[in-house]
C-alpha cells in the first residue's frame, strides 16, 4: 500500500506542475516521504489509507508532527479513538466545534489547520473538518494580501476564489503573482481561472493562448452551444425530456446507452464523455468499445488513458486544481471548468448532488461504488471544495443547476455536514459498527 501511494503521489506531482507552490505542505505532508520523518510519514498513510493497516502509536503523530496547540492534539485523540473502537462512536463534538471556532487562528498556520482537516474528514468527522477548514481560511486572511510569504499569498488567492472574494483574488492576481518568477508559468491560467469563475470578459482571448491544437477543434465544436451536463448518481427527478433537448449532452465515463439509467430521469442522448483516471483505464482493456462511435467527442482525464482514434475526436481536458484551497476536483466541477473555457451559450447541471445520497451511482454505472467506499474519496476530493465552485458559478449565474443541486447550495454548510455524518460513519473494514 505505501509503495503504490509513493508511485502514484510520485506521478501526481510530476503532472501537476506549481502544485506543491499553491498547496505547498498537503502534498509534502501527506504524499512526499522525503519531507518529513519516514515512521510518522508510514503512520499517518496507513492509518489513513489503509484503516486495516492501523498504527500502533497514533497518538505519537499529535506529540511530533502537530507540535503546536491543543486543538491539534484533541482531534487527533478522538480519531485514536475511533482507530480502537473500529467505528463511528456516534458522539456529538460540538464542544470540540466550539472550541476550534474560538480557537486563534495564528497557533497552526493554514497548511497544518487544512492538514488536520483531511485527517478529521478522512475518519468521518465531517463537522470537525469543515470548522478547521475554515480556520485555514481565517488565517489566511489575517495574514493579509501583504504578506511576504509567496506561498500563503497563493494559498490567499486559491482562499478568495473559494469564498467567492473576487475582489481580493484580483488584486492578488495584478500585485503578486504576475511579478513573481515562480508563478510565471501559471500566472496566465490563474489569471483565466479567475475570469471564468467571476464571469470576466476577455477570458477567450487568454483562453486560446493555453490552448492546443485539438482544443481549437473542440472549440468550433461547443461555439454557442447550450449544455447539458449529466451526472451518474442514481437520479431523483424524471427530467430526461429537458436534457435531451440540449444541443450537446456530456456524461462521465459513458459506456454505452445500457450504462445510463432510465431515460425518463436522465434522458437518451449522448453528445461527449469525460472519462476520469480510473475508468479511462477501464476503457483501454475493454474489448468492445462500439459505444465510442457513438460520441462527437472523448475527454481524457489522464493524456496516458487516449484511445488514439484516428477522427480526432480525443482531448485532454485543463485541469485547474492548483488554484483549489482544499484537496482537488472531482470529475464533474472539473467538467465544467473545462468547459467554461470555450464560448458556450449555456450550461445546466444535472443529478449532482456532492454523494449526498444513500445511493450514490446509479447501479449500471462503470464506477459504480458504495457509501461506504467513498469516505477517503470525499477527504482526498474536499467535498466543501465542490459545493463551494459549484455555487459561486451558480449563484454568478455563469451555470444553472437542477432542483436538488440547488436545494444543497441554498443549505447552510453546517447542516450539510450533519447529513454526510449521517451518510459516511467511519467504520473499518472487518469490524462491527
């Protein structure tokens, strides 16, 4: 299990170039075993990658590597005590929420507030997570646009962008990031980041310089088209009539039409499939992909998962997860940055609902999983990070949304978190909840 997560982080940031500048210690803390002592480094994956393989000495990880403040050391006793028990102790920890609220924000820098935020989400402590994420973002802005550190400028930046404070991402983006060397290279896509999340004209201008060849294609191909993205949950209102009667109808990881579910709820039409790592690799070992030919387009995720069909009608999308406060991007916000990229007349989305679903995938889906297998994905893929994009692009009116998709927006974060309490326990594999 180390090994394969050393190769994979190993590979990640070889690909995410800047990555490690504007998340500079999540990676180096979690995923990079030269930056930090090789025993609390091996405890703190398999204790969070591998629950079967627990630490014995989970409490030493709160005395050496969380050296500052009490608030550290209390959550991580709680998750030692979910580790013993092997499950969800179904206690309520809003004396502990209270007390990160209260806490000052200066005794843990951002990176280490976040840090202990993936560990608490990772364990199912999805109120205690999303209080010290917001203690990153307290810190971050007490810090203030003049701060010297060029890192947690950057972590200021991706900050605003998630909170919606365009205003203060501008003025990060014209006084810091454009005269700094380092950032050079993404200062243009931070700056074309920026203006398709706040609505900004001008973004085709910036938007063709980073594009490549297939892209100028794929351009021509959604100019002043409406869209319809279609998630893979299993759906929850019959409006198949209303997607189909888009121009372009994009899914993920499409298989063909016995891979969607009923037409009534999610319409028949097929226009584009994104694939992401997992079942683009799926894709290459398949033996029968007659499904492809019945797509205008296929975009890849991973440039190593490209069927090299000889029409052209392969790309490899953007990826924009650098400018994320928290973890990365699933699928579907990454689908949608993508997009925004090109000149399109409109986007509604429809059937996402962040997993927050007793059923998340409909069953005939290739990456069909359950609850249950989703727990360390939604710590990994900051779930606060997708509502959040997802709403400020909603509420900016740059996409629409479906009834559902709404209802979360509109919901405050702290009940939401309670309902993924509900839906994702912690419990280790073996063991009794």
């Amino acid at each position: 299990m180390l090994a394969t997560l050393k190769a994979k982080s190993k590979n990640y940031l070889k690909t995410t170039s800047f990555y490690s500048r504007y998340y500079p210690k999540f990676s180096e803390v979690f995923w990079n075993p030269m930056s930090r002592n090789e025993e609390i480094y091996s405890n703190i994956v398999n204790v969070i990658a591998d629950k079967q393989q627990l630490g014995a000495n989970f409490a030493l990880i709160g005395e050496k590597f969380f050296d500052n403040g009490s608030i550290a050391k209390e959550v991580l006793e709680i998750v030692r005590e979910r580790i013993d028990s092997g499950a969800d102790d179904c206690i309520n920890h809003a004396n502990v929420v209270s007390s990160i609220k209260n806490a000052d924000c200066s005794s843990l820098t951002s990176v280490y507030w976040k840090n202990l935020s993936f560990i608490a989400n990772s364990f199912g402590l999805h109120q205690i997570g999303y209080a010290l994420r917001s203690k990153s973002v307290e810190y971050l802005y007490s810090r203030g646009t003049g701060n010297k550190c060029i890192d947690e400028i950057c972590e200021l930046f991706a900050a605003a962008i998630d909170q919606g404070d365009y205003e203060t991402a501008k003025h990060i983006m014209d006084k810091n990031l454009r005269i700094s060397k380092v950032f050079f290279k993404a200062a243009k896509k931070a700056d074309l980041f920026l203006r398709i999340v706040s609505g900004q004209e001008k973004k085709a201008q910036i938007s063709k310089s980073i594009r490549s060849t297939e892209d100028g294609k794929f351009a021509e191909y959604l100019s002043g088209k409406t869209i319809a993205i279609v998630s893979p949950a299993q759906p929850y209102e019959k409006v198949g009539s209303e997607i189909d009667s888009y121009d372009i109808v994009v899914r993920i990881n499409y298989t063909g039409a016995s891979s969607l579910a009923d037409k009534e709820f999610v319409g028949s039409k097929t226009s584009l499939s994104y694939y992401n790592g997992e079942s683009g690799a799926k894709l290459l070992i398949l033996e029968n992909k007659d499904f492809i030919y019945e797509l205008d387009y296929l975009v890849h995720k991973d440039e190593q998962n490209r069927l090299n069909m000889q029409d052209s009608r392969e790309r490899a999308m953007h990826h924009f997860d650098i400018f994320m406060l928290h973890g990365s991007l699933n699928m579907i916000p990454n689908m949608i940055l993508d997009l925004l990229m090109f000149e399109v007349k409109q986007i509604k989305v429809f059937n996402v609902n962040f997993f927050l679903s007793s059923t998340v995938h409909n069953k005939n889906y290739i990456g069909y999983k359950e609850n249950s297998e989703l727990l360390y994905s939604l710590a990994v893929h900051d779930k606060v990070t997708q509502i959040n994009l997802i709403r400020n692009l909603w509420k900016r009116k740059i996409i629409n949304v479906d009834n559902e998709c709404e209802r979360i927006l509109m919901t405050a974060k702290e009940e939401l978190m309670e309902e993924y309490c509900k839906l994702y326990p912690f419990c280790i594999p073996g063991k009794n909840r």
